[in-house]
C-alpha cells in the first residue's frame, strides 16, 4: 500500500505535538496542572466558570505571553476557545494586559 500524507498534514500534527508537549510541561509561568484547571473554562459549547484554582493558576501566569498565542490556529485544533481564554482575566478580577 503506498500512502502518502499531504506536507500540510505532516506539519499541522508536528505544530499540534510541539503545543501539546510544551502545554504538558507548562508555557507562560502556567504549569499544566493550571492549564488543566483552565481547560473547563475555556472549551466545549457550554464552558463552566473559572475555578480558583484557575484563577490563582492564571495569576502566576505571564498574561502577555499568554496573549501571545491568543491569534494561533492551534489552539482551537487542540479544544481551546481563544475568546473564551481571553476572557479569563477578568472572570478572575485581573487585569489583562493593555494589548491582549
């Protein structure tokens, strides 16, 4: 059987893995067990409030570089509402930087 995967498949996977592992391991001052807290918050059609434990999660967070990723097409591919995230700051009484 001769399969071949298109290059734009190969990379969109190699993209997924790179934001999953670097997620696993924590990204932005927020550790994966942050981004775990998180995750009900910011996926699926009927996300739930912020827990404390995301909020105090994502006040050790480097908010600016979370900002960073806010464009990123992974996000979605990996369950994660970019406009539901950038919400998260304020559900949490922080303040989101002036850019984000």
């Amino acid at each position: 059987m001769n399969f071949h995967m298109p290059a734009i498949t190969i990379h969109a996977l190699a993209a997924l893995l790179l934001v999953t592992s670097a997620m696993s391991a924590g990204i932005c001052n927020m550790s994966s067990e942050g981004f775990d807290e998180c995750r009900p918050a910011v996926t699926g059609p009927s996300p739930i409030d912020p827990t404390a434990a995301c909020c105090s999660a994502l006040e050790a967070a480097d908010l600016p570089c979370l900002c960073s990723y806010r464009s990123s097409p992974l996000l979605p591919s990996i369950g994660i509402n970019p406009d539901l995230a950038l919400q998260l700051p304020r559900e949490c009484n922080l303040s989101p930087p002036a850019n984000c």
